[in-house]
C-alpha cells in the first residue's frame, strides 16, 4: 500500500491566501500521517490474523493425521499411534523452537542453512513475526506425521522421540532453507541464485514437506521390514486391513480443511494488490484460486481412484477413494498458486495413477506402509514438482514471484525447460539429502536395537505391552499375525441321516 506522507512546504504554495497558511498545511500533513499510520497498521494486523488463522487450519491437520493413522492401523496399536501423532507435535515444537525455525529461516545467512533466531532470539524482526513461527512450526510436524504413517505397528517409542526431534530440528528445515528462505541457494525469492538464477517453485511444500516426510518413511520402513503377517510364506501380499474405516473417513476430511490453510495460506498476506491502480483483482483473487485448484485437484485424484479400483478390483473401496484424495493435495501442493484450474484436474488424475503405480510396486518388492504414506507423499509429492514444470502460467508465475524479468514457467504452457530442469534438480537434491540424514539415522537404530519392537510384542499388539491396555474392546478376527503358522480345524462327526424327499432332518439343520 502507497504510504499517505506530505510536507507543509508542500502544501503551503496551495495555500498561500491564508493568513495562517503554514499552521494549517502542518495541521493536515498531521492528519495524513496518522491516516496513514493506522492504514499501515490494520494491513499488518488483517495479514497476520490471515497467517495465524492459515497456522491453525495447518495445526488442525494434525488431529486429521491423528484420526487417519488411528483407523488406519489395527485396534490393538490404536493407543501408541495415536500417541505419537500427539509427540510429533510436542517434541516438534521444542525442536523446532531451539534449532528448527533458526536453521530455516535465520537471516541473514549463507545458501545453505540459517544461522540466526536459536530460540527466537531478536524475533519479531522487520521481516517476519511470531505468527510466522507457529505457521512454519505446523509445516515442520506436518512432515514428521507424515513418517509416522510408514512405520507404524512396529517401532519403539523411543525411537519416534529420536527421529522426530531430529528430522523437525534439522533434516526439514535444511530443505526448507534451501527452497524457502530468501538466502537459499535454490529459492525462486533471492536473486541471482545458483539454480538457472530463477530457483525452483514449490510453493506449499510438494517437495519440502511431503517428499520429505515421504522418503523419509520410505527408509524407516525398509529398514525396519514389515509387519508380522504382511506377506506369507510364499510372498504374497495379506492385506492387514486397518480396524475402522470411519476414522479415516473422518481423518480426511480434517486433512482436506486444513489444506484450505495448508495451500492458500502460504501467501502469508492477503492485503496486497497486483499494479497500481487497485481494483477488485489482487493477492485475494490467487489466494481464492489457490483454494479452487487445491480443490479440484483432490477431487478429480479421489474420483479416478474410485473408478479405477473398482476396474483393478471389482469393488468400491472407501479407503482407496481417501488415499487417492489426499494423494491429489499433495501433488497440487507445489504449483496450487501458479496454475490454472485446468491444469489441476490433469494434475489430480496422473496422481492418482501415480499412488495406484507405486502402491503395486511396494507390494512387488514387499515394501510395507500401512499409510501407504511414501507412496502418497514421496510419490505424488514428486509428480507434483514435475507438474508445476510443466503447467505453470506465466502471468501467475510473475504475479506470485515477482522481480525478476524474464522468469520461466511452464514447458506446455510455452515457458522451455528451465523450470521443469530446476523441479527435476529438487526432486533429487531432496531424495540425497533425506537419504544421507534419515536413512543412516535409522540404520543406527536398528543396530542399537531401538528401532523395532519385539515379535511378543508386535504379536500382542504395543497398546497392550507398551501403553498399559487397549484403547476400546475390539476383536480383531482378521489378524493373521494373531493366528499360529500352522492351524489344525476340528471336524465334528454328522451322523444325522437324509430325510425321505433328501434333504436333511430338521434336527440336522
């Protein structure tokens, strides 16, 4: 907003008729300045309760993560998944508080990590205030929620406190430096940065949180292996269905209305208009299209998941549908503000083969993810990244980043290959760095046995050896690792006799 400043000399040749011309052009430029300061006041005040309100729907994600690992795991680990939804958030916060938000964003800094803000020491600075630090914070345990899906029914409770510490306080908010900051060596926001001097674009997080959150799973689940009972002998694939489809039902809804917070509130203001001249079209208008290509694109995934199971499998399946949904946020994540709504139906459709793709190659390669949550976030995470290449709109693009001439933009929408190569170095700059932290971070833990928990215990379930006893009754017929390897029917002896027309007696029935 153009600041409403004057001076009396400037007034005072318009006024020079009145006897009292130079009291009163001080007494109106006294005037502006306090319209003008009270302006500038309740933009910064509509921005912030923006971000603050964008921090909560972010926050809310958490119990929609919550919900959707409880009823995806069986009742028997009900108690311990929920419980380590509950310390993502907590150990998040201290983590993220101490070294995390400093790592990430502390400016000034060199290219590749912050080093200033340990603490939120000298925070609120001209550049950000304390709604800025919840807002980042819900990001942060957003992809630790994510590695908890991949691991679950089977890790120590320790080892959850460990990795979660480590990847909130360090492994995320690297990338997010890197990506986010304006010092960061591949940020689309520093000039002159070392990626084709234009950075990539990865607006909400396609790759810094769900790619992160999803490789990192990935590691954790193979190296632990997977649950008791999820292939048998011969290799084969047993479903261990999760005990309540209603919970993840209700997960994903929680999931979809954080998103609204998740996507469109990374514009982090809301009062700023595009050109001079005012008008009804500003950052208001790409926040509401923000929302609608969020929207469409989890729809159109959830819709082409539903129709494609039922062609795989035969039949509707609910669970699929929630999955392919969230596998359609997650891929629009990246290019949500610099695409057309369009664009985001193609995007939710190849993500929603992408999910079904990488779901039949972990079952191949017996790669167990009771979220399926490497898959949905890594995977689709990544489509993501390598959409917003190639669909991203130029006039968006500017709009959304602006100050740098020439910037690229989508290969199909006539912007060249030089923001799909910068998306396609992400993708990998993302995958070596969570590999080289988490994966040996999770090696070391398997050798110290910290990692998995025993065969006694993962039979018998955690909420019953770990958490002091079951979170509700439940019967849990269908669990194989319940049933002994080898089972003996017994055959009761039927000595009714046939009846004369050669149906059986009624005694018999």
């Amino acid at each position: 907003m153009d600041s409403l400043t004057c001076t009396p000399s400037d007034l005072v040749p318009l006024l020079s008729s009145s006897a009292n011309a130079t009291a009163l052009a001080s007494f109106l430029c006294a005037r502006f300045s306090t319209i003008s300061s009270q302006l500038s006041d309740a933009t910064h005040a509509i921005d912030n309760t923006y971000l603050l309100f964008s921090a909560y729907l972010v926050f809310a994600m958490q119990l929609g993560f919550a919900m959707l690992c409880a009823g995806s795991v069986r009742a028997k680990n009900t108690m311990n998944i929920m419980l380590t939804n509950v310390l993502d958030a907590a150990a998040g916060a201290l983590s993220y508080y101490l070294f995390g938000f400093a790592f990430a964003f502390g400016a000034p800094s060199n290219g590749f990590i912050g080093r200033h803000f340990f603490g939120l020491k000298a925070y609120p600075s001209p550049d950000g205030d304390y709604s800025f630090f919840l807002y980042q914070w819900a990001f942060a345990i957003a992809a630790a929620g994510i590695t908890s899906g991949s691991i679950a029914e089977r890790t120590q409770f320790v080892a959850y406190l460990i990795y979660s510490s480590f990847l909130t306080g360090f492994v995320y908010p690297v990338v997010s430096h890197w990506f986010w900051s304006g010092d960061g060596w591949a940020s689309p926001i520093r000039p002159n940065n070392l990626l084709f001097d234009s950075g990539a674009i990865d607006f909400a997080g396609s790759g810094v949180v769900h790619m992160v959150g999803g490789i990192a799973g990935l590691w954790g689940a193979l190296i632990e292996g997977p649950r008791i009972g999820r292939f048998d002998r011969a290799g084969r694939s047993v479903a261990l269905r999760g005990h309540s489809a209603s919970l993840v039902v209700l997960g994903t809804f929680l999931l979809w209305f954080g998103w609204y917070g998740f996507n469109p509130g990374s514009f982090f203001t809301i009062m700023k208009g595009y050109g001079g001249g005012g008008g009804y079209y500003g950052q208001w208008s790409a926040v509401g299209r923000t929302a609608v290509t969020t929207t469409l694109a989890g729809c159109t995934a959830a819709l082409t998941t539903l129709f494609s199971k039922r062609l795989l499998v035969g039949h509707w399946n609910v669970i699929d549908v929630c999955n392919g949904l969230l596998g359609g946020f997650a891929a629009i994540t990246s290019g949500c503000s610099v695409v057309e709504p369009w664009a985001a139906i193609i995007c939710g459709f190849v993500a929603a083969w992408v999910l079904i793709g990488f779901n039949m190659l972990a079952a191949k390669f017996k790669y167990d993810d009771p979220l399926e949550a490497a898959q949905l976030h890594g995977g689709c995470g990544a489509w993501g990244l390598l959409f917003t290449g190639l669909f991203a709109t130029k006039a968006y693009v500017n709009e959304v980043y602006p100050g740098l001439s020439g910037r690229p933009y989508g290969m199909f929408m006539g912007g060249g290959g030089k923001l799909l190569g910068a998306q396609i170095i992400q993708i990998l700059v993302i995958t070596g760095w969570v590999t080289a932290t988490m994966g040996p971070l999770f090696y070391v833990l398997k050798k110290m046995n910290l990692l998995r928990i025993s065969r006694e215990d993962e039979t018998a379930g955690m909420d019953l050896t770990r958490h002091g006893g079951f979170a509700y009754v439940y019967h849990d017929e269908e669990d194989i690792s319940m049933r002994p390897t080898f089972m003996m029917t017994k055959i009761e002896p039927n000595n009714a006799s046939p009846s004369i027309d050669g149906q059986r007696s009624p005694s018999n029935v």
